[in-house]
C-alpha cells in the first residue's frame, strides 16, 4: 500500500514560484524495455567492467528521470518466456549475457529496484504474460523453453508461440511466475503486458478448448472470461503475499466502439477479448495505463471514457513517445504535450511514455519541454485508498549529518514500516506549507541535499532541530 508522511524541514533557500503550478498528485510515468536492449541494456556483457557498464546505463536513465521529477518506472522483467533476474521457472533471457539461460554476474531487478528506490522512484515489474516469442527464440531457450516443457499450455499463432489462456494449466503457471517475482523483490507493482488474446484472435486456434470447455458460452465470452479469472487470481494472489503491491495492465488504448467513435478499429473489448473495464469494477486492479499511441480522435474520447469508467481507480494514459521517430509517424512534441494538457485537464491520474529512450535523448525536445513546464515540481503518487486510508505516526531519531558537500537527513523505521515512504518540503522561512507541491517525495530511510551558506532548520513532528555552519 502506498503510505506517505510528511517530513517537514525549512532551509534558506531562493523561492520559485509558477503561475499555473503541475499537480501536488500525479503518476509520471515511463516504460523502460529490456527485450532486444532497446532501452537497456544497449549491449550485453561477460565481463566485470560489461556488467558495471551496464549498471552506469541504468543509473545514467534513472538519474535523468529523477531530474526530470517522474515518480514511476516500468521495468519490463518478464519479455518471451524469459526473465531478467534468477528464477526456478524460466531461464533468464540473453540481453545480459548475450545467451539464452546465462546470466550475468549480477541481478539485474535487484539492482534496478534499489537504484530506483535510492532516487524515489516507484519500480513496477513489466511482465509480458500470454506470447513466447518466435521459432528462434523458443529453438535459442532449448529444454528450459515452456513450449518444450509444458506443450500441452502453448499454441503456435501467425509464426509466434503463446501460452493458451483457455488451457486449464495457463494460469497455476502464470500464477506461480508471479508469485516468486512477487516473494522475491521489493517491487512496488506488478504491471501486466499482452494480457489479452493475440492479433488476428479470430484465427487463434483454441477451438477444441472451447469446445472442451466452453459448454454453451460464446466465443467471445468464452475468452473474456478466461482473461477475466486468471486476472482476478493473480490480483488476489498478490494482496495475499503483498497488500501494499499495486497490480495494473497496458491493455489496448480503445477499451470499445463508444458513441462518439464508432469505427473505433482495434478495440481491447471486441478485438483481443480484454475487458479492463470490468477489472477496476470489481476491485481487481489498481491502475489502468492504456497503451493510447493515436492522436485526435482516436486519442480524446478514449481518455473521457476510461476515466468516466475508472471505479476510483487510477487512470494513466500511455502516450507513444516513440511515435515522435520518422518511422512511426513523425508526431511533433506538440502532439504530446497536447495529450498531457487533457489527460490532466479531463480527470486522469497522470501520464506514461512509452519508450524511455525518446524521453531521455530529448527527442523533439520532450525532456526539456517537461523539465521547463510540465514536471518542473515534484509530484506526489496520488493515494491508493481503496487499499488504505490510515496514517502511521511520523519517523522518530531524525539525525542530520554533514557529509561533504550535502547535508544527509535520515531516520528510523520498524520493521513494519520498512515500505513506507517519506515527503520531505522546505521553504524559505520556518513556516512550512505541505500544500504546494513536495520537494523530495518517495524518500525510504535518508535524503541529500546540497548545502548553501545559513542556518538550517529541520522540523520532525515536535522536533525541531539546528544545525550551524
């Protein structure tokens, strides 16, 4: 569960003020790809110095990210049938390594998820669910592959495999996937790709399955429903393991033909038999990132209907950065910036950028123009209160320290605490309001702050402390 504090201090400081400031709660969000190193890592590595090089990358992306004031990331730690940390199920895919089943002297998710941590970052597990990837990819996995341990679960589809989601076995062992990633790291979501009946469905061989097991239900309904349930379990299996572990998907970005598009084209409900709507209707999602890559049309009315059917659950548009590069439409920036202005002007709980690398390189200008005018404040994750709505006391023993060149703030926290993140404002007096956005949100257990030349005044609950130079 999401819970926050207020950890107020004062420090003499130069003010800044905007006329029309960013929203105090906001997800800003960002899809970070490992499959083919798209994002990260560029190159695979068998070496010491290759697997530091690879952590620098990382560190480099999240250390842009942090100054840019996102709050959440989606690290993508499940792509074909593989994984990118060390798992009893399915081998570790060969972006690390360069080959399929070796790993690299490091855990990749256990690394990212602490450097995210350290920088406030949210780290949401990506997992692809339902495809394993083509004939090469299966043939490079070998024995460990799960079309050649459990072929009765896949089924081969316009030249890919893909678990069956109406197989009896599919979901116990999509379920037992989640489970260990869910056990095993201090991940903040589990965030679910493809959960949804592949393109062209109306050719997927599943016929004798529905046959078997449909009884008298549609197709259609057959397969929403087989969608639906494995849903729901992993949403129970995660609050029973984890409560405080958010679960949401990127389903497609047109959830259906609504009225005011009804030539919709690929729609999530009709065309991959995805019903996301009905999950945050019945409580068994916490967050919505549709994968809204289109423009106008295509894109506004979208954004009315998934949060006028939101349930209180958080709505986050996913926009297509990558759509900015010369080969997948060439959008301006302001096609992007339009869609932020209205996804936060209609009611929506933030924005996510699908690739990182087109925010990070600056393409088209994207990361400054969100440094200068959309994210020049941080933003606080907005409240997850269907999961929680109390406030635990605030952290005792603060202790201020000087190292070099920064002021390091830290705190103590029970072992029932040891999730709980914390909001650090200052001001310029010792008057502190908690209205205006925060200037340190997601803080686990300590904060750095560059030092100038004054007094320093840190106020904890009832505490207030001084420290002179």
């Amino acid at each position: 569960m999401r819970l926050s504090f207020l950890l107020l201090l004062t420090i003499l400081s130069c003010q800044v003020s905007l006329a029309s400031p960013p929203p105090k709660h906001e997800i800003r969000g960002v899809w970070i790809t490992t499959i083919y190193g798209l994002d990260w890592p560029t190159r695979p590595a068998t070496t010491e110095a290759g697997w530091e090089q690879q952590k620098k990358e990382l560190e480099d992306i999240l250390d842009k990210l942090k100054k840019a004031n996102f709050n959440t990331v989606f690290l993508q730690v499940r792509l074909r049938g593989d994984v990118i940390y060390p798992s009893s199920i399915e081998p570790v895919n060969a972006v690390f390594s360069g080959k399929a089943g070796v790993r690299p002297g490091y855990d990749p998710l256990a690394f990212a998820i602490e450097a995210c941590h350290k920088r406030g970052l949210e780290c949401h597990a990506w997992f692809v669910t339902f495809p394993l990837g083509t004939d090469r990819s299966v043939r490079l996995q070998g024995n460990s592959s799960v079309v050649k341990r459990r072929p009765e679960l896949c089924k081969r589809h316009n030249g890919e495999w893909y678990l069956d989601p109406g197989a009896s076995g599919t979901a116990d062992y999509l379920l037992s996937l989640v489970k260990e990633l869910v056990a095993g790291y201090d991940i903040d979501g589990i965030h679910l790709d493809y959960i949804r009946y592949p393109e062209q469905a109306s050719r997927f061989p599943d016929k004798s399955l529905h046959n078997k097991y449909g009884k008298n239900k549609k197709l259609a309904d057959w397969r929403r429903e087989n969608i639906n349930q494995l849903v729901y379990r992993l949403y129970d299996a995660v609050k029973e393991e984890k409560p405080w572990v958010q679960v949401s998907s990127a389903p497609l970005g047109k959830y259906s033909r609504i009225e005011k598009v009804p030539h919709a084209g690929w729609t999530a409900y009709e065309s991959v038999y995805q019903d996301p709507q009905q999950w945050i209707k019945d409580g068994k999602h916490d967050m919505v990132a549709p994968m809204m890559y289109y423009q106008h049309d295509n894109f506004f009315p979208f954004v009315d209907d998934w949060v006028d059917n939101s349930n209180g659950r958080l709505i986050v548009p996913g926009l297509g950065a990558y759509r900015m590069l010369n080969k997948e439409g060439d959008w301006k920036l302001t096609d992007i910036t339009e869609q932020i202005d209205y996804s936060r002007s209609y009611g929506a709980a933030g924005c996510a950028f699908f690739r990182s690398t087109q925010v990070t390189d600056n393409m088209k200008g994207l990361y400054e123009k969100l440094v200068a005018d959309y994210y020049t404040y941080p933003a606080l994750l907005p409240p997850l209160h269907w999961l929680s709505d109390s406030i635990p006391p605030a952290p005792e023993e603060m202790l201020v320290e000087k190292e070099g060149d920064q002021l390091k703030l830290s705190w103590k926290k029970t072992a029932e605490e040891a999730n709980h993140t914390y909001t650090i404002y200052y001001a310029p007096t010792d008057s502190v309001r908690t209205d205006p956005p925060p200037t340190h949100p997601g803080n686990r257990d300590t904060w750095h702050n560059i030092l100038s030349s004054g007094r320093y005044h840190y106020r904890n609950g009832f505490v207030l402390l001084h420290n002179h130079q």
